[in-house]
C-alpha cells in the first residue's frame, strides 16, 4: 500500500467468517533501550479503547480483536470485516498508559531475575545463550544497572515514541484469510 504496509489477502473456506493479523517488526532487540518494549507492552492499556468502539459502533461487537506484543488479531464474520478492520485500526491510536505502575513492575523484573540467578537451570540456560549468541541480544543478560538504564529511559514520551516507532504501517504486513466476497474492501 502507499503508506508501506504489506497486505496478504487469501480467500479461503466456505463458511462465512474472516481472521485478520497484523504482526509488526521489533521488540527488546530493537528499542533503543533493551527492556523498552517489554515495559511499554506492559504499562499501556487497550481496554478503553475496546470499551469506546463498541460503545459508538454497534457492528463492531460483532468479532473479537485482542493483541500480544507484536500482534493484533481479529475474528469474525466476513459480512463485517469493515467493522473487523475497524476494531484492528482502534488497537493502534491512544493509549492509556499506567505509568503508575513502571517503578514496580521494573522493580518485580530485577527481583525476579535475582531470584533466577539462584537456580542451577537458570545458569545452564544462561550459559548456553551466551556462548550461542556471543554478540547478541539473546546472549545478554540484564544486570541491576541495565534495570536503572530502564527505569531511567522509561518515560512516557520515550515510550510513545517507541510505540509510534514500532507499531506504523511501513513497520507491519497484515494478511487476511477466510472468506471474502468483497476484495476491494478489504
């Protein structure tokens, strides 16, 4: 599409339902400070939105839509796969970020990664990541200063300009399958 985003459409199946995916590039490895995504993941909150469509969309109860870290997922029918693609747009505008809960959460993650270094597995896994991807994310482990680099870099406005960053159409590939009368439309 002009706007850089890559769409598969696939029609497939009689009965007449319709799964839509949009799966974006990039996560911890790729922000600017690791951990970045995993905490901007973690504090904002999609459920207003949800609320609000349904509220001034009707059609729109007609599907699900839910999201996980760098994918949105809709259902549906395929007579309303506007109302469907319409739900999917909602999961990308404003958010409502809990930035309440930032120190905490950052503060279980250290917690929870110095209870880990406790365990035998724990070490071996470690270990194995590490000779495995030397020079990379993956072979990396997060220490106490690495939590205080996030917590300090973890502001709202680093954090929605990680979102913006990550979750734009020249970013993502959406494939629809299911069955589709309307091409056009979708």
């Amino acid at each position: 599409m002009d706007n850089g985003l890559q769409v598969s459409i696939m029609n497939h199946g009689e009965a007449p339902l319709v799964k839509i995916g949009l799966e974006v590039v990039g996560g911890n490895s790729t922000a600017p400070v690791y951990g970045l995504n995993s905490l901007a993941e973690f504090l904002y909150d999609t459920a207003s939105d949800s609320r609000r469509d349904n509220a001034e969309n009707p059609m729109a109860v007609a599907g699900e839509v839910y999201r996980s870290s760098n994918m949105i997922y809709a259902s549906g029918s395929s007579a309303n796969l506007e109302a469907l693609l319409h739900k999917t747009r909602r999961y990308l505008g404003d958010y409502d970020w809990k930035m309440a809960d930032k120190s905490q959460r950052i503060k279980r993650w250290e917690n929870a990664m110095l209870n880990r270094g406790k365990k035998p597995e724990e070490w071996a896994s470690r270990l194995l990541a590490e000779r495995l991807f030397p020079d990379h994310v993956y072979g990396g482990w997060m220490d106490r200063e690495d939590y205080a680099t996030l917590a300090d870099a973890g502001t709202l406005s680093a954090l929605k300009e990680w979102t913006a960053t990550k979750w734009q159409p020249a970013n993502a590939h959406m494939v629809i399958v299911g069955k589709i009368t309307d091409v056009e439309a979708a």
